[in-house]
C-alpha cells in the first residue's frame, strides 16, 4: 500500500472539482449534459472519487477511454451512463452490455461483429464516432455512416444513442479548423437524423470549445482537463471565460538538512556545485514517483515556508534535493504543485518547464505517491 509510511503525498481537492462542473454548466443551457471524462484514472486524481464528486456536482455521463475503467466505475458504483471513448473489441461488446456501458462505433464490421456477441433483449447504446479532422478514430464516409446508422436500425441488439466527433485544435486562437470540422460534423448529424429520426446525444466539445464557445448545436459537453482546474493550453489560458480551480497538488517533507562548505558537490554527476556556504534540503520523491528529471533543469523550484526554492542537481529515482533560503528542521513542509502563504507554482508552470502539455502532468505522477481526498465525505 504506497503512502502508508512516506511523506510525500498528493491532495485532491473534490470540491474544486464540484465548481468546475458547475462552472461550464453556467455557461450553457440548462438542459445541457455534462459528461465528466475520467480516463487514465481521472487523469491521475482518482477515476471514481472525481466521478463521484463531478456527479454530485450536476454531470450526467461519466467517459472513459477503455472498457476496464468503465467496468471499474460500474463495480465501484457508478451508476450514471457511462461511454467509452475509444474502441471496444467486438468480443466483449457482450461486456459493455451486461454492464449497460455504452459504446463507440465507427466501422460497419464492427457492427456486424459485436452482433454475434451480443443477446437482443437488452440493446447496446452506440455512439457513432465521426473523424472531421482528428485523424484518430472515426468514420469519414457519408454512406459508411448510413450503412452503420440502417444496421443499428434494423438489429435489436443496437440502439442508436449518440454521434459525435473530436476537436483538434479547440485550445488555439486560429479557428479555421475548427469551423471546418463542425461544418462536416454537421453534415453527419442531419444525414443521421434524416434517417434515424432524433437523436438522444449529439457531441463535440472537450473543455476548450465548451468553455470557449458554448453553443447549442449539441446537447452533451466532455469535460475533461477543465473539470480538474487546469487550462487545455496555456497560450490560449486568457481565453477561459470562467475562474478553474485546480484540484490538485503535491507535497513532500524535508528528510534531511545540511549546510555544505563553496563548491560542495550535490547528486548524481556532481553537476552542481555550492557556489558560497548553503542549505541544503533532501526532498523524497523522484523519476520513479513520476516526478521527471527534467524538473531539475530550466529552473525547476519547490516552495518551503512560502518561498520558492530551487531544486539543485540531478533528480534521483526518490529523491532530490533543493536549495534552502535558511537552516529548517527536518519534517519542514515542501510544496511542488500548490500554494503556500503567497506563492503558488501551477500545473501549467510545471508543464512549461517540461515543454509539455497540463494534461501530462498529473497522468505521469503515478501510484507510489498516495493521494488523499478532501472532504473525505464528497469520496
Ligand atoms: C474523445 C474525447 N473527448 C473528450 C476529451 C476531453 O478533452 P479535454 O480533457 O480537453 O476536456 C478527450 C480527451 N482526450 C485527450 C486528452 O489528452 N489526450 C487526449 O487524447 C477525448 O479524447
């Protein structure tokens, strides 16, 4: 059990989850559906806690990428629709069913696969996934589209729940691409109506374009990045009509304190060296934490007492080590990710240093570091 003995430890703050739901729902209809996407383990803060919370908070769908985390969700309790996102093999579409999960399809084979798996008394819920300019998953023919939506008619063992597609450049200031996509997406939805009649689910948005350009044109938003207090880029973060509140951040403890003599040595490759007489801080977590070494460079800091404190040499497996502005006892707080008195180092700074995206930050950080949840009831 990771956590039971280290100090170092993450913190999820639920209800910051709960206002951020709350706060994309502001912004559209009131009849909009919130589908709270929690794959990759509710991107590293808890699939089931955070979809607890984001239920509470007014969600209606839960969205996953694989049918494990579905089938996870359902044996936790979950008992809101849940889709998954990516596709499913036909051989466990009976699966899906038992656990009324429903699913992506965009290929007529696939149809015609699941089928056999499947017993006709309860159907499967299918959202037909269309690629408008994603390049990943999806159809991309006009009578693909009618062949599968006249399969799903006429087989009991279908139901015909949703169409969607995925945006690729939602989170950057040019929308020419954007338009483009929507313009075929629509194409799909009125040829699908036209023959299927109304249907339930029609969605596209992930949380740039729900939080960016709330329409009405869909009736279900993915919230994924947003509902966890995070910009899905940071160029375009000043374009975020609503106040996000991060839901997560990390902590640590001083293991050791020394003061080292001028040209004192530190870590692996005896890359830095003290310049003047100095405090240094040992901190316990590391690569294997999913705390990368690339924290170390350009800059990387912590916060200790309030004030940021540079890490200083290679970051180890478990452990690293910072400089301190004074002597501090050992079991001194230290604050990776998260505010302490006026300072606060952000997910989207992290990222930056590691020239990457906000969403990498919390999937790296992975099981070694116990997470904790507050308030322990919203769990
Ligand atoms: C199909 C689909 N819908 C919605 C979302 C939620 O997007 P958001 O987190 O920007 O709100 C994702 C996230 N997919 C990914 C997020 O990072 N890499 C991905 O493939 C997705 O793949």
């Amino acid at each position: 059990q990771a956590g039971q003995y280290r100090d170092t430890w993450i913190e999820i703050d639920l209800e910051a989850i709960a206002d951020n739901v709350k706060a994309v729902q502001a912004l559209h209809d009131t009849d909009i559906n919130v589908m709270a996407v929690v794959k990759a383990d509710g991107y590293g803060h808890g699939a089931t806690q955070v979809a607890r919370a984001a239920i509470a908070a007014g969600a209606q769908w839960i969205g996953v990428a694989l049918l494990e985390e579905a089938v996870a969700l359902r044996e936790a309790g979950i008992q809101v629709p849940i889709l998954v996102l990516g596709r499913i093999n036909p051989r466990d579409a009976n699966v899906a069913q038992q656990y009324k999960i429903s699913v992506t399809a965009f290929q007529k084979e696939w149809l015609a696969e699941a089928k056999t798996y499947l017993d006709t008394n309860t159907p499967l819920n299918v959202h037909m996934k269309c690629d408008t300019g994603m390049g990943r998953i999806g159809l991309t023919e006009e009578q693909t589209l009618l062949d599968m939506v006249k399969t799903i008619l006429m087989e009991d063992a279908f139901h015909l729940e949703g169409i969607f597609t995925h945006l690729a450049t939602a989170d950057e200031w040019a929308t020419d691409y954007l338009e483009r996509q929507l313009k075929y997406f629509q194409t799909y939805v009125k040829l699908a109506k036209e023959t299927a009649g109304p249907i339930p689910y029609v969605h596209y948005s992930n949380s740039a374009a729900s939080l960016r350009y709330p329409g009405t044109d869909y009736n279900m938003i993915r919230f994924g990045i947003s509902m966890y207090g995070l910009v899905p880029a940071v160029d375009t973060a000043a374009d975020i009509p609503v106040s996000l509140l991060p839901a997560m951040s990390l902590h640590s403890r001083l293991v050791h304190v020394k003061k080292v003599a001028p040209s004192t040595s530190i870590s692996y490759g005896a890359t830095y060296q003290a310049s003047e007489e100095e405090w240094i801080g040992t901190v316990p977590i590391g690569y294997g934490d999913g705390w990368l070494r690339a924290n170390a460079t350009n800059g990387g800091e912590v916060l200790v007492e309030g004030e940021r404190c540079p890490i200083v040499g290679r970051i180890c497996m478990d452990q690293m080590m910072v400089r301190l502005p004074k002597e501090l006892p050992v079991g001194t707080k230290v604050t990776l990710i998260g505010q302490q008195k006026e300072e606060k180092i952000t997910i989207e700074e992290v990222a930056q240093r590691l020239s990457t995206i906000t969403y990498e930050i919390p999937c790296t950080l992975n099981n070694r570091i116990p997470r904790y949840y507050y308030p322990a009831e919203k769990q």
